[in-house]
C-alpha cells in the first residue's frame, strides 16, 4: 500500500469538508491506539499512512484560511 499523496486532496475546496475529513481520521486513529492497547491485530502501516493523511489536511486547511484573509 502506498502513501497517500497530496495531489489526492484536490476534491476538497472547502475548509468544513477538510475539518470533516480530519475528524473522522483522528477518531479512525485513536481506534486504532485503542486496538494497539488491547492487543488486537492491526496493521502497523496505517498509522503511518493516517497520521500522514491529517498533516496533508492540516496543511490545505491552513493554506485555504490564509487564501480566505
């Protein structure tokens, strides 16, 4: 499985799309910690790749506020 890239995020224009989309992967994120915890299978790769995802978010997220001003 590879990285996500950030050329994927060019569907979301929108600062409320970006804040959804952030939600949902930092719950996604803290169910896994919390199947981490429990010793649960999982693949260790998703972590990377969801923590990934969140920073591209946070970034285009910044960059729309600053375009917005």
């Amino acid at each position: 499985m590879t990285l996500p890239k950030y050329t994927e995020l060019t569907q979301l224009n929108k600062i409320d799309e970006i804040e959804k989309e952030i939600f949902v992967l930092t719950k996604n994120l803290f169910d896994l910690r919390i199947k981490r915890s429990t010793n649960q299978q999982i693949k260790s790769h998703i972590f990377t790749h969801t923590k990934r995802r969140i920073s591209q978010l946070k970034y285009k997220q910044s960059f729309l506020v600053k375009l917005e001003k």
